[in-house]
C-alpha cells in the first residue's frame, strides 16, 4: 500500500475519553512484534507472523510511518489503526482513479470486546475527515469476521460489494 500523501506528520496526539493515538515510539516494538504473532489477531489476516522472524526484522521504531496510529492505554500500546491508499490492482474501489484511503486497525486480543477499536476508529476517522475534507474512506474485511463486520456498521461504512481474495469472501464499504 501507498502512503497518504501530503499532511503534516505526525499529528497532535489525539485523545478520546480512554485512549491516545499517537505517533509508534522504541517503546512500542515488542508490543508490534506480539501484534503480528498473535494466531488470534492472524486469523483473518493471512495467519500470524513467525516471532523470530519478527525479532529480525521489525525496526527499532516500527510503524513510523505517514497514516498509522499506535493506541495507546494508559501508557501502553494495545493496537494500531492505519490509514493507506488502496492498491488500484486490488478489487474494491469507490473512484475511478482508484487510490482510496483504507481504514485498517489490528488490537491485542486482551483489548478486544471493550469498544477500543470503535473508541479509536472513530477518533481517527475524525482526524482523517478534517485532514481530508471530502475525501471518502473504504473498509475491506472478511464476511467471516463478525466483530470486524459490526464495528464497520457502527462506524458508518455501508456496503459496496463483495468479493473473493486471499481465498476468502470480502465486505468492502465506504464511509
């Protein structure tokens, strides 16, 4: 995926009643590597990453990037939300120049069922409108993926198609 493009980066940390998505820091690296280890959080997305291959090659500072939040509780990373641009080869778009922003969002697994990823989504998306004023959002998930399926409802995305990839059916939605 693409990078955004032109914004001033990083943002202001943005706070919400719990949590604050701020810029990845050193800290933050072996929070990264349990994230893309976990068989719970792999599940819709291809499977986890070998551990030791991540202790390889994630960066010092993983995640520094143009578009990706770490979350952030109580001084403590518990997931990342990401803005990229959609590939134009991938199926999936709202425009026809294709390059859509995609919402992405991955959170431990002690994290999940505690409306952190609607409390966090919600903020960046709010971050993102005034960034990107008019600009729409897509969401890509597996159909399989209930909790991923209502937290795009909540968030406002409504269905635009379904298709096949990775060997799975997709939800696509725009918001």
């Amino acid at each position: 995926m693409t990078e955004l493009g032109p914004v001033a980066w990083p943002p202001a940390p943005i706070r919400t009643a719990r949590l604050v998505l701020r810029e990845s820091e050193d800290r933050d690296r072996a929070a990264f590597i349990e994230l893309f280890a976990s068989p719970e959080v792999g599940t819709y997305i291809g499977g986890p990453r070998p551990r030791d291959e991540l202790e390889r090659v994630m960066p010092e500072v993983p995640g520094r990037r143009p578009g990706c939040f770490v979350v952030d509780l109580d001084g403590a990373m518990i997931g990342m939300i990401t803005f990229d641009r959609r590939d134009a080869e991938r199926p999936g778009h709202v425009r026809p120049g294709a390059g859509e922003a995609e919402l992405g969002y991955m959170f431990m697994p002690e994290a999940w069922g505690r409306g952190y990823a609607a409390e966090g989504c919600a903020a960046a998306l709010g971050w993102f409108a005034d960034a990107y004023p008019g600009e729409p959002v897509v969401l890509c998930t597996q159909t399989a993926n209930d909790r991923a399926m209502r937290l795009a409802a909540k968030l406002g995305f409504t269905e635009v198609e379904r298709f096949e990839e990775y060997g799975a059916q997709q939800w696509f939605g725009v918001r």
